[in-house]
C-alpha cells in the first residue's frame, strides 16, 4: 500500500475496522474472554511488526497460527458471537433513530436514569415474605425480540409499582418484566430457558430463564426465590447470590455504566 495515496476508502476502511474492534471489545468487557482478546490483538501487532521488520521465519509461524486459529477463535467466542448476532438481528433498521441507539450513539447513560436504589428496595421487601419477581434490566442489546412475548407498558420504574406486580394475586406476577431506561416497558415477557444450566435443583425457572437471556444478550437480571427469598443477580449466564444489598447496588450501577 502507497501510504501517500491515501484516499476517502482507505478512511473509510480504518473507521470500520475501529468500530467493529470497538463493539467486539464492549462485548467481551467484563468476562474472561477479554484476556483472550487482548492476547489474540497483541500476537497480530507482533506478526505485522515482523513482517515489516522481514523476519520471514518468525512472521511465516505467526501467521499460520492466525490464519489457522479462525475455527478456534469461533469456538472459544461462541457466546460473544451469539450475542453480536443477535444484537444486530433484533436491531430496527428501518428506525435511524432505533438503530443509532443499538450502536450506543446518541445514548445516555442508563446508570443516571435507571432508579437501582427503588429496584433493590423492592427486592428486600418481596424477598421478606417470599415472593417470587424476574427483572430484567436492558443494558446495550435489544431487548425487542422477547417483549412481545409479554405485556407492553410504559411505567416509570418505583418500588409501589415493582411489589404491585409481583404480588401473588397480580394477573401480571407470571413471567418477567423488563426495564428499560427507568421504565417498565413490558410485564408477563417469557424468557428463554437455559436447559443445560449448571444450577443447584432448588433453583426454578425463574433461575434459569433469567440465566438465558443474560446469555444470550448483555442485559441484567435480579430474581427473588419463591421458596428461600434469596435475591440472585444474573450477568453473562452467571448468578451470584447478594445478603448486603449494597455491595449489589454498587455492582449493578458499576454493570450499568459500561
């Protein structure tokens, strides 16, 4: 390439590629696969480098690891790729408005609208009296795809309206809900099931549902057992259970603002 001939394509081709490292990088922020990541970047900057240099012996073995690692790297990024698919296969793209959203432009930050404190109030009182809740909360990935599963609603998010929902007589207790931008959006939303789920039997089906759709999108579930009261929060398929809600409100907010 004639560095001096550079052109609005070549631009372009370099912003592109800067998104997308982008986008693979917020997908895989937060887990292990991260570390992977950052290896995978730091070998492809070290093959250029001997290329340049012209190390033929060290830059021909680099680069058979990475064009031979395509396979292994779709194996080892299964779930992240899922998620990216899914991101733009739920993304409106006939909405600009929609889907400048989805690639988080022209969006502000969820942890200064979202009320975690009146979410994490409502779970301590339901979690006193054993009743069962599923929150979802949307973070970046589009979250449309199950609400039509449920109930629309546009309710601003307070703790009244969270423990009405949920109480046992409410013909809206079933299913999850889902919380977008400090609002209810959708009550009764069936969730996808994580069937293999490495979960002890205690846990039900709000367990599980709240593990599949974190593992399949990049949102955040809180649930409350029926059975123990125990509050369990939900990230990347993983949950872990929270005694001081405080240390789980700072988690959450810390979650929300990446």
């Amino acid at each position: 390439m004639d560095y001096l001939d550079f052109n609005f394509l070549d631009f372009l081709d370099i912003v592109l590629v800067a998104v997308l490292l982008y986008y693979v990088y917020k997908l895989v922020k937060g887990t292990v696969a991260i570390n992977i990541f950052l290896g995978i970047a730091i070998i492809y900057l070290i093959w250029k480098l001997t290329e340049a240099l012209q190390m033929e012996l060290l830059s021909d073995i680099l680069g058979k690891f990475i064009g031979g690692g395509f396979i292994a790297l779709i194996i080892v990024f299964q779930q992240e790729i899922r998620k990216f698919l899914l991101m733009l296969g739920s993304t409106n793209f006939t909405s600009k408005k929609s889907f400048m959203r989805q690639l988080n432009f022209l969006k502000s930050e969820i942890t200064e609208v979202t009320n975690v404190d009146a979410i994490l109030e409502a779970c301590r009182e339901m979690s006193a009296v054993k009743t069962g809740a599923l929150i979802v909360i949307k973070r970046n990935n589009s979250l449309d795809f199950i609400k039509d599963t449920g109930d629309l609603m546009n309710a601003e998010v307070n703790k009244p309206i969270l423990k009405s929902i949920f109480y046992k007589n409410s013909p809206l207790h079933d299913g999850a809900i889902i919380i977008e931008d400090n609002k209810i959006v959708a009550t009764r939303v069936i969730l996808p099931i994580a069937k293999d789920a490495n979960i002890p039997l205690r846990f039900g089906l709000r367990h599980r549902a709240g593990i599949g759709i974190t593992d399949k999108t990049d949102a955040l579930a809180l649930t409350v057992s029926e059975e123990t009261g125990e509050i369990s929060y939900i990230k990347d398929g993983e949950f872990v259970l929270f005694k001081n809600l405080e240390d789980l409100n700072t988690k959450i907010r810390g979650d929300l603002s990446n």
